[in-house]
C-alpha cells in the first residue's frame, strides 16, 4: 500500500512538472507572438538595432524583419529556422545570429551565398557536425557550438579563417591536436563540461589564446608547456582535480584572472609574485594551509579569494595590496583578525566569517570604502576590553552605509540585491 502511495506521489510530481513546462512554453509563445506585432507596427525602423523573435515557432525568417535596414542582432533561438535566405544580404549592419535551440541536427540548413555574419550561436542543437552550407560564412569571428554531440573540434571551423571566439562546452570531446593547432587565431576558446582529462598538447600553437575556459572537467595537471600561452589574460580551471602548480603556471606574466575555484591545490608557491599584472585571484575551496608573503608583490590585484581553506595565518605583506576591493577569507582556521586588512585602503568587501577570531579592532571603522562587512558565527569574546567601543564602531559605519551581517540568515546575493 505505502508503495503504491509513493508511486502515484510521483506520478502526480512528473505530471505537475509537465504540465508547469507546457504552461511556461505556452507563456513564451504568446509573449513572442506579441513581440512580433509590435515589431511590425514599429515606427523608424531603421533606427532598429536588436530584433527578438526566440520562441515563435517559426520555420523561416518572417519577411518583416527585411524592413529594419540597420539590424545588427536577430535572435531567432528556440524555433525551427532551416533557412537562411539571401535576403539577409540586404542587412548590411547584420552581423550576429542566434539559432540555438533550432533542431538544426534534423534539417539541412541552407544558407545564402554571401551572407556575411560575425557572430553565429548555434548552440543547443543536437549537431554532430557543423552544416555544411555553414562555411559560406567565412567571416565569422565568434561561434558557438556549446550543447550539442561534438566528439572533436568540427573539421569545418578551419573555413572559418578569421574565428577568434569559439565556444565548444557541454559537449564531450576527445580532441584531436591537429584540429586544434589550425585554429591559430584564436583568442577564447571555452571547453567548459567537455570531460577534458588532460589538456590537449595542440593548444600551445594558439599563441594569440588570451582566454581559456575549462571549468567543470577532470583536469589533474597543468602541462608544463602552459607558459608557452604568453599572451593568455584569462584561465578559468574551476572545479577540476589540480593538486599543484607547475612553475609554468608562473611563468603566465600577461595573466589578469585567474580561476582555481574547487581544486585540491595544496601550497602556492612564492612564484606567484611573478604574475605582475594579476587583477583577480581565486583560490577558494581548495586544501591551502599557507599563503606566501611573496602574493603582498601583486600591485595590480584587485580581489582575492581564499575562503574555504585551511588557512590560519595571512602574511603582514598583504598589506601592500594597495588596489585591493576584495579579500574574502572566510571558513578557514584564523584565531586573529587579519591586521594586513586595516591597512587597505580601497577595501571594499571584507569576510571574515567562520574563523576562530575572538576579536575585531575598532580601527575597522576607518575603512572608508567598506560596502560590505561579513563575520558569520565569529565567537566574539564580549567581556574583553573594547568590546562596547567595537559595538559603536560597527554603528557608525552601518550609519555611513556599510552593510554587515553578522548572522547566518541571508548570503551575500541576498543582501547584495536588497541594497
């Protein structure tokens, strides 16, 4: 009997579900179909730039859209486009598309000669490979082929001669390096949920990559030719399984942000004071237990990131982090107030919550730019001397406008948003 209930609750759950997505579909149509009439009643339609037609279950471009002269973005995603005819020709200023979520893997895409596009999305597809009438558009900068069956590079990105952007994530690649190595003009290339396992030795040739994304894959090292990507500003590792840096990884001097969100790095090494023109430093959620007194040489950072650590001591050199707004060290093993953050000037985001600190000096009030201020389930000793004066301190900078929480309600979104 008990089995019988809990097989119809989830019937009834299944079926709300299906019936909550008709409704929301349903709810999208009818807004889009109102989009579309009010578009075709538009007054100056040449001082129309962006059209968004996504979820008008349609089948082909609608012949009023050839009437907005100076479009420059048609966003078409969500519907079943198999054509895209010649007389996109007419829109000179068109230079990006969105057909994600088109079925495009069921249909054979044609395209007009000439048709000339930047940027084309054709993510969400269910693509194997790229349609082939596709290559027509050899100007194409930035594409995107998140979300789809890729197992490779497509064959067909090499037409695209001038792609400096392209999006690959979500799919599950296993890449071949003489693929890769012919795109050499890249600048970002995004492999996120790609299930990479090691990173692909046909990367080094892209030697204008400035922005490498491979978050959310298996990653366990960096290779130790990663340095070779010189001109590199961004690298996104997030939640992979990195033990450690290679001295490669310092050898990156034109890196500005650096992500190493949820990996298992244990020490950063007093190399780090190489990467002069670092701006953005995540290391949260990882196993650190010491942070070098070489990070203070950083002059150019802006935030740091080390919460979720084993942290119990931060170097008095952090204080030359003149520049920095951010430093969040929360959830680590701290006893004291970290001192080197009295002397940031331009701090504007302060967490020192889920630590062991027992107290906090009133000169935090001297922080004329802190916005925001986080001790979480910090064990305050109140009968220490100073206690009351810290209590006052902590008022007058709520009365200039600081927000501090001091408890568990609420994350930082939540308060973000309400202020």
């Amino acid at each position: 009997m008990f089995r019988r209930i809990v097989l119809i609750l989830i019937f009834c759950s299944v079926a709300m579900s299906d019936l909550t997505a008709q409704r929301g579909e349903s709810d999208r149509y009818r807004a889009a179909l109102l989009r579309i009439e009010k578009y075709k009643n538009l007054p100056n339609k040449d001082t129309i730039y962006y059209l968004n037609l996504s979820n008008a279950r349609l089948n082909r471009i609608p012949d009023f859209v050839f009437e907005f002269p100076n479009l420059r973005t048609l966003d078409l995603s969500r519907n079943n486009i198999q054509n895209l005819d010649k007389r996109l020709l007419r829109l000179d200023s068109l230079n990006k598309l969105n057909l994600s979520q088109n079925n495009l893997a069921e249909t054979r895409l044609k395209v007009g000669r000439g048709v000339s596009l930047k940027e084309l999305d054709v993510s969400d597809n269910g693509l194997k490979k790229i349609p082939w009438r596709l290559k027509r558009l050899g100007g194409l900068q930035i594409l995107n082929l998140s979300g789809n069956s890729f197992t490779d590079i497509p064959r067909r990105t090499r037409k695209f001669d001038q792609l400096t952007h392209l999006l690959i994530s979500n799919n599950c690649l296993v890449i071949s390096d003489k693929r890769l190595r012919r795109l050499t003009g890249l600048e970002l290339l995004s492999m996120n949920r790609c299930d990479v396992q090691v990173i692909p030795e046909g990367l080094k040739e892209l030697r204008n990559l400035k922005d490498l994304q491979l978050a959310y894959n298996n990653i366990k090292f960096l290779p130790d030719w990663i340095d070779t990507l010189d001109r590199l500003e961004h690298l996104m590792l997030y939640r992979n399984n990195l033990t450690e840096l290679p001295d490669s990884f310092y050898r990156l001097d034109s890196l500005q942000i650096a992500d190493l969100y949820y990996n298992e790095i244990e020490s950063v090494s007093p190399q780090i004071s190489n990467l002069k023109n670092l701006k953005v430093l995540y290391l949260s959620n990882n196993r650190i237990f010491r942070v070098p007194e070489t990070l203070g040489e950083l002059s150019q950072l802006e935030e740091l990131y080390l919460h979720h650590n084993r942290i119990s001591y931060l170097p008095e050199e952090l204080s030359k982090l003149s520049k920095l707004r951010v430093l969040r060290v929360n959830n680590n093993y701290l006893t004291e107030f970290p001192g080197t953050a009295l002397t940031l000037g331009e701090l504007y985001d302060l967490d020192i919550s889920e630590n062991s600190i027992e107290s906090i000096p009133v000169e935090i009030a001297e922080l004329k730019n802190l916005r925001y201020f986080f001790y979480l389930n910090v064990p305050l000793d109140e009968s220490r001397p100073g206690y009351d004066e810290l209590l006052e301190a902590l008022e007058e900078m709520r009365l200039r406008g600081t927000i501090i929480n001091y408890r568990t309600e609420g994350s930082y979104e939540d308060l973000i948003d309400k202020n």
